[in-house]
C-alpha cells in the first residue's frame, strides 16, 4: 500500500498557516466532554497533556516512573535549537529547515521539517515565560553556542542540564494544570495495551506498578508520547526504563512502525568497562568543540599510556579523514570512524573499545581554567564513572545507542494509521529522517506537545462524538484479558535463566549484526538469532513473584518481550535497504573510501511496516518522499 | 572485592520490614553501586529468592529517581553524588553495608527500598510554577534577565526532587526541596507576579503533607546530591514574610 502524509500542498512557507487555518475546530463549550489519554510525560507528551488541559480537555496523563518530572527527557545535556538568529550569524527558519533535511540525509518530509523550524521560535518563548533559566550573557540576553557541527549559533542552553530544565518547566506547566482540575495524573502506572474499537483507537490497558492491578481507561482519542527503542541494544544511553512496549503495543492493534532501522550511535559516550555494565553514559558532544579524537598509529601502542605516545604516532582520524569538518564531522560520521579505528586493533582501555578524546591542545591554547569552566561538570562526570582525571589525560570515548528515529508512522497531523492514535516525540518517525542532528530532539517533542497537537487534535475531535465508547466495550475487558494471559504466561514459565541474560543476549546480537555497520550476512545472521533467543525466552525465563504486586521482574519480562518481537521488524527493515542512509550503514554500499552511499532512485520513501504475528514476515507499506524545495544532493563533510 | 550488605526488606506498606544480611563476592570496583545491587539480584534469582526491589531510572544523577540511605546516609554520602553515581571503588574489601530507603513520615516505604514521594509533587502542585498559557508569549529577549540572577536562578533549578533532603533532615522537613523552586521562580520577572501567592500556598502543602518544620539542622545541604544550597530557605523565609506581611 501506498501510504498517504496527507501534507498540505502549495509554498512550503504558507502549509502550516494554511493547515491551522484549514482544520475543524472543537467548540469551547465542547472540550470538556472529550477525554484524551496521554501516555508519557516527557518533553512531549508533558508539554501535549498541559496545552490540551489548559484548553479546556479532560486529560489523563500515564507515566511509569514515580513523578511525571522523571521522564528521561531529564537526561538531555547539551541544547535545544531555534532559529531565532539572536547572533546575527545568518539562521532563519529556511536555514534550520535546509539543515535538518540535508542532516536527515533526505529522509524525512518536507512539510514536516519546516513546521519543526517555523515553530521553533515559540519554543524558547514558551520556556522563558515558564521561568527556564536558559543561559544568559551579562547584559541579560539569551546566550547562544554552536552545537554538532551547525555553521551557526542556534542552541539554547541552561547549563549542562538543558533537558532537565524544559522538562521541569512542562512539568510546572502540568502541575498548574493538575491543580486545576483539567489533567489526571496516573504515575508508576504503565501501558501495557492499545484498546482499539472498529478499527479506532479508544483507551489504554495498563498495569498499575504498586498493585499489580490491570486496569482500562477510555478515551476519545490516544496520546503516545513514550520515546525512543534503542534499549533494543540492551547498552544504551537511555534510562533503565525506557521500552518499545507502549508503541510495541499499538503495532500489535495495527499501528505501522516506520524506519525501525534509523537509529543514531553517539560518538561522545564513556566505554563499557566489564561484562557487569547496566547502562553508558553520554558525554555532551559539545566536548568535540575543544576535544581531538585520536588513536594509537601502531597496535602496539594501545596499551601504553597515552602520554607515552609521541606525537607523530598519533593518528587525529577525523581531523585527517574530514579535513573541512574535522572533530566537528556529524554523529553518525564520528561514530563510525571510531569504529574502524577499533576494528583495525587500535583502539584502547578495557577491550580496546575506545578512542581517546584529547584536550592538551585546547588547554595550551586557552589554559585549563577556560576548560573548566566549558565542560567543568562533564570532566568531573567523566571521573566520577572512570576515576580518570581528564584535565591530565586524555578521555576515553566510544559510541553508544542512543536515540531512535524511527518509530510509529504519523501522518503531518502526528496521527497514525490507527484513527485516533497520534503520536509525539521521540515515539513517532517523523522529522529526522535517517539521522538526528544535536539539540533538535528537544525541539521537536516540545514542538509536536506544545504547538502543533493542540491543532491537529481538534481536526480529528471535531469528527467525533465524545464518550460514545467507553470501558463498558467488551473490548476493553478482552484486553484487561490477554494481559492477564500474559502476565500468567510469564510468571509460570519459571525457567532458569534471569530477564537480564536475555536482555543482555538479544543486545549483543542487536550491537554486533545490527549495530553500526550492518551487511546481509550480519543482518541474516540477527534474522536467524532473534527468534531462536525469543524461543528460548518464552521457555526458559525465570520471572520471580507474583502479579499482584510491585514487580520489577515482571515489568522487565514485559519489555524485553516486546523488544524480542521488535528486534526483527528492525532487522529486517535495515535487511530492506540497500543503501546506506544516515544512521544507517550497509557495508555493501559505500564508496571507495569508505563514505555512505545513498540510493535516491529507489529508497527515497518512508518504510512502514505491518505486523502480521510472531514469527511471520511484517509487510511493507511506503510513503515516497518528494523534494521539491531542497535539491537532494551528497551529503559531504569533507 | 568481597562484602557483607545488610538490607531492608519490607514486603510491602503493612509488613514491618528487617534487615537481611548477604554476603557478596567477587565485586568490581569499577561497578556503580547499583551494578552490584543487579549482581546481587541476579543471584538471589538463581537460588530461588525474591530480589531486592529498589527505585532508579536515568542511573547518571539527573532523574532523581534513585534514593537509598547508605551507612546512614542518604545517597552514601558522597559529596554531590546520587546513588547511581556512586562506584565501588569508594567501597573497601570486607566492607560491611547498611542499605535503607529514605526514612520519612511523608515516604511511606511502598517495597524494600522504594517509598512513595508524591507529597513533594503535592507541593510543586500548590504553586510551583508561572501561570502562562501555552502559546502568545513575547519574545524570548523582551525581558532581559542580568547574569548574576539567571545564574541564581539556574542555581536552584538544579533540583532533582530526589528527597535526600528530607531523608537527612531530623525533622523529615522538606524546606530545602520547596524553598529552591520558590526562591527560582521569585527572582525571576516571569515569576515575580504570583510570588507570594506561590510562597504562600507552597509552605501550606508543605505542612500538610507530612512534613516536618526546618529547624535549622542544615542536614538537608549537608545530603543534597545537588549542592543546592540552604541560602535558598532563607530567601523562602524572606518572601514568607513579605507575603505574609503585606
Ligand atoms: C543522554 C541523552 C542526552 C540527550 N541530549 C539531547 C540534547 O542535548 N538535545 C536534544 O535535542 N536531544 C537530546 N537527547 C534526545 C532527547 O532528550 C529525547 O529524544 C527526548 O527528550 C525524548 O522526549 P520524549 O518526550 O519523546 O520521551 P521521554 O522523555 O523519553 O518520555 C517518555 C515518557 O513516556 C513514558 N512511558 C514510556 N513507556 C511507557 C509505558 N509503556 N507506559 C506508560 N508510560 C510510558 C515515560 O514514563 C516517560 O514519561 C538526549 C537523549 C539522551 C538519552
Ligand atoms: S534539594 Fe537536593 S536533596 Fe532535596 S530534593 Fe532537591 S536535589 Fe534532592
Ligand atoms: S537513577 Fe536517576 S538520579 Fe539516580
């Protein structure tokens, strides 16, 4: 099936203004009577379930931490952008828009890409107001820095803790609106099924974290704002709790998972140290401002101190490979260059997985208090992790999952295939096609929560008679059912190995076949590998305690079974495409020295897929993508 | 490294909970200090008994999930470090470990380590926040705010609602937690306007939700994994008194 983005037609610059203007609208008097479940409280669906509450929706809110401040939005470091042109440097919202589609590597929708720049201005308004103490120069205007390789200064920032201040200021947002009576909050509380009635999304089922109880809630419309999957590698830099299972869940009912393949590996991660690691950690990628990665010329050099290297043994990989962008080359690029320097046994530290990343030079040039002051709280991260001091040697760096761009397929109005169904944030795949540039996640959940659901909402809610089904459908009770029989299933398996070993097994096979460099061979190898691990798991899973009570096993058990079902759409999306995009790498298509090698002819389309049950191949629906305000070219960094 | 820990078990919010002790083997000290709760875990699994439940999420000190009272102190103790950042490595072979949720009226312990700490939602609920609506905001420049108080104010929001505060504090008083969103907001334009609505009605919740008076113990900077820093209850004291007052 041809599948349709229903974007608006006419000048790019006019198809959001025309859109809003073009939609129904819900009579003020009106909204009360919609519900509308939000499930997620991160940038997205935070700023998604204020914005609804304060226009007057009934809105229920689910998150799976104890506070809906948690959400690992909090986790964001670096920045947001906008293109308010504040330094006079040449942005503008046609800037912003070429290069989030050029960065995506001409991957995602135009119409998409442009609302994401013409609304970001709003953004850091919004946040201002709500009392973001975003960083400021001494006459008390809003501070700017370039971030990820951008020729201009566009990102905001609020310290090293940029995520944790938006999401504390939709928190606020939502709190004022909790208090008022318009949201209810449903914390420790997660979605564990889509309920959807003829074909309509209508309710949630989840499983209430304290007590174990199952439970439905309705709604007339449903709200997933749950984030992103790379937890699929088991070692990522996401939170402990982050899961495919919400959007897991939708796909089982019929939802299309678009671009599953499209995920980004972050260059400025700290390396794993042993067998025993539960998570990696992220280091700002504003450290490559100032920061040379290098590594040993000669293998033998590895395990001697880095000091002990002389110079011209020192190979500056990227400086040499990408002479115009050098340390600043984008994510996937210094990603995979680190890489290859481990594949030829240069790498260092535990495993020899690791780069260093060199700030002898910055300190000569602008002296270690300067440095101090830039990346102060990274460096002192940094040795609280490693016990390494980093103004004395250099840091140890390797890549890390890190963020999903793909996920559930969403028309222009974020709704998916599943009337009723819409999607926000890290959740759906809409705006950073193959490749996500830095400081644009932000942007884009607060986007989608704050400026653009709002509308797209209403166009969908004016079509609907509020509360005509509700958890009295016998569709909610079977869900409550097939949950139960899950839940069952799980805790009578009691088999012999834990929920982390085969966490930690479907990872390894995820990292190593499907991580970075993908090839048929390794592809076909996960292919084969996945359902033999997910057999397994459903014979041999040791799931201690009971349903009704809190649960951490349990909750475990849930997700990785859904990631073992997920795995292999992901797979063979990137098994599909034969090319390679982005995030995305195939070893068969590169060029002779060794850069990506897109095939515009015949993958320029949006890849959605279609579950069709466990253990039988997914189908392929496509949404061809047009380019008609960006000329599609190569993408060079060199 | 090989270790003893001693930790609370509570079946659940009825059951008075004990100690347990188990002896732990084989450690690295490049583990955090919940990698060695997961190793713990996995072998009480393997010999058929219940793991220890206990609350953490981000596991890099941002999410404030985690919070557990170590050797009797919150968070272990360590100088600006949360319980996910703490390695072994500060840890010596032989150790003994006493492991405790946070110990407070207003967190009753839910299981094991977890306690629920909606109360400090409650409070934020009350007035921690400016009442601005989504959208029609002037533009982000048109109040320029001077170095020194954006720097204050982001001084305050490093908050990370993690309750150590309370758990160290002898009278479990959460002043610490709700004087750094009010003394934020309060110094800041956009925030100024509802100031002693916002004092007011924050210390209200604050008392009513269980929580015990600040006495001046100073425990609650002394715990706080943020270093926010007791100048900011003053600051909520100064504006209790303007609101009060006037
Ligand atoms: C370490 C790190 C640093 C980053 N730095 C930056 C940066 O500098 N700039 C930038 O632009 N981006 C950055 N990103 C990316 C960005 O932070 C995220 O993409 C973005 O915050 C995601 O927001 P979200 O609202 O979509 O999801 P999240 O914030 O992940 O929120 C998901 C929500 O869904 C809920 N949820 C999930 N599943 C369920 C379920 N089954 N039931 C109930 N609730 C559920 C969770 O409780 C949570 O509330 C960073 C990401 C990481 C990991
Ligand atoms: S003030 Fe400090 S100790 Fe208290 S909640 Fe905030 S971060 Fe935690
Ligand atoms: S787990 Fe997030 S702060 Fe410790």
């Amino acid at each position: 099936m041809i599948l349709d983005g229903k974007t608006p037609t006419g000048p790019i610059e006019k198809t959001w203004d025309k859109h809003r203007f073009d939609m129904k609208l819900v009579n003020p008097s009106n909204k009360r009577k919609f519900k509308v479940l939000v499930v997620g409280t991160g940038l997205a669906g935070g700023a998604a379930a204020a914005s609804l509450g304060e226009l007057g929706y009934n809105v229920e809110a689910f998150c799976y931490q104890d506070s809906s401040r948690r959400a690992h939005s909090i986790a964001a470091q670096g920045g947001i952008n906008a293109a308010k042109n504040y330094p006079n440097d040449g942005d503008s919202i046609y800037r912003l828009f070429y290069d989030t589609i050029k960065g995506g590597d001409f991957r995602a929708r135009e119409a998409d890409v442009w609302r994401l720049a013409q609304v970001s201005n709003s953004i850091i308004d919004q946040c201002v107001a709500q009392g973001v103490p975003f960083a400021r120069d001494y006459a008390g205007y809003l501070d700017n820095r370039s971030f990820g390789g951008a020729q201009v200064s566009r990102t905001f920032y609020a310290r090293g803790q940029t995520g944790q201040q938006l999401l504390l200021g939709a928190y606020s947002a939502l709190s004022r609106q909790v208090k008022a009576g318009t949201v209810k909050l449903y914390e420790r509380t997660e979605m564990v099924d889509l309920v959807v009635v003829d074909g309509v999304a209508k309710g949630i089922t989840c499983r209430d974290m304290i007590t174990g109880e199952i439970k439905s809630y309705w709604g007339d419309a449903v709200i997933l704002a749950t984030g992103g999957y790379v937890n699929v590698f088991y070692l990522s830099t996401n939170a402990m709790g982050c899961s495919v299972t919400a959007a897991w869940k939708a796909v089982q009912k019929g939802a299309y998972f678009a671009n599953p393949c499209y995920t980004q590996i972050h260059p400025t991660c700290i390396p794993q140290t042993g067998d025993h690691q539960s998570k990696l950690t992220l280091m700002s990628e504003s450290l490559r401002n100032d920061g040379r990665c290098w590594a040993p010329k000669k293998k033998e050099d590895c395990e001697k101190a880095p000091g002990d290297i002389p110079e011209e043994d020192r190979d500056y990989y990227l400086e040499r490979k990408y002479p115009s962008f050098g340390n600043l080359a984008p994510r996937d690029i210094a990603s995979r260059a680190a890489k290859e320097q481990c594949d030829d046994e240069r790498g260092v530290g535990p495993g020899k997985r690791g780069v260093y990343l060199d700030y002898a030079t910055a300190i000569e040039r602008v002296g270690e208090h300067t440095i101090k002051e830039r990346y102060g709280n990274l460096f002192e991260m940094y040795e609280k992790i490693t016990d390494e001091n980093a103004y004395k040697r250099p840091m140890r760096i390797y890549p890390a999952p890190h963020y999903a761009m793909g996920g559930l397929w969403v028309d222009y109005n974020l709704m998916s295939n599943v009337p009723g169904l819409f999607v926000l944030g890290e959740a759906n795949f809409s705006v950073h096609g193959a490749n996500r540039l830095g400081a644009s996640a932000l942007m884009q959940g607060l986007a989608d929560g704050y400026f653009v659901i709002p509308y797209t909402i209403a166009g969908y809610l004016a079509t609907v008679t509020p509360g005509v089904v509700t958890d009295e459908h016998p569709a909610f009770k079977e869900s409550k059912e097939q949950v139960q029989a899950q839940t069952d299933k799980l805790l009578n398996i009691k088999g012999k190995k834990t929920v982390s070993e085969f966490h930690r097994e479907l990872g390894k096979v995820m990292w190593e076949d499907v991580g970075m460099a993908r090839s048929e061979a390794s592809l076909k190898n996960a292919l084969q590998r996945i359902p033999e691990i997910r057999d397994e798991f459903w014979k041999n899973v040791n799931v201690t305690g009971s349903g009704e009570e809190l649960n951490q096993q349990l909750e475990n058990a849930g997700r990785v079974a859904d990631f073992l079902e997920f795995a292999e759409v992901f797979a063979t999306d990137a098994l599909h495409r034969e090319e390679s995009c982005g995030g995305h790498f195939r070893t068969e298509h590169q060029t002779d020295d060794g850069e990506a090698m897109r095939d515009d002819e015949n993958f320029a389309y949006v890849a959605a897929w279609e579950f069709k049950g466990v253990g039988k191949a997914p189908e392929l629906h496509k949404e061809p993508l047009k380019f008609e305000n960006v000329k599609l070219a190569v993408r060079s960094y060199k | 490294m090989d270790l003893t820990l001693h930790v609370w078990r509570q079946s659940g919010p009825k059951d008075k909970g004990q100690l347990e002790t188990y002896p732990v083997k084989g450690i690295s000290p490049d583990m955090s200090f919940l990698e060695m709760l997961d190793e713990v875990n996995e072998q009480l699994i393997k010999t058929g008994k219940l793991p220890i439940v206990f609350d953490h999420d981000c596991r890099e000190g941002i999410c404030g999930t985690c919070s557990q009272t170590i050797n009797g102190k919150a968070h272990g103790g360590q100088d600006r470090t949360t319980v996910c950042q703490l390695h072994m490595r500060s840890f010596k072979d032989g150790d003994e470990i006493f492991i405790e949720p946070w110990r407070a009226r207003a967190f009753p312990v839910i299981k094991d380590l977890i306690v629920d700490r909606t109360a400090l939602d409650t409070i934020m609920q009350a007035g921690g926040y400016v009442s601005c609506h989504t959208g029609g905001i002037p533009d982000g420049n048109a109040h320029p705010i001077g170095k020194p108080v954006a720097d204050y104010a982001m001084d305050a929001a490093e908050c990370i609602g993690c309750g150590a505060c309370v758990a160290g504090c002898p009278n479990s008083s959460a002043m610490l937690f709700t004087s750094a969103k009010v003394a934020q907001l309060a110094v800041l334009p956009q925030g100024k306007h509802e100031a002693k609505a916002r004092v007011k009605n924050m210390t209200d919740a604050l008392q009513t939700s269980g929580f015990g008076n600040c006495t001046n113990h100073l425990e609650c900077e002394a715990s706080c994994p943020k270093g926010i820093s007791v100048k900011f209850i003053a600051k909520l004291n100064r504006e209790y008194m303007k609101a009060v007052v006037s």
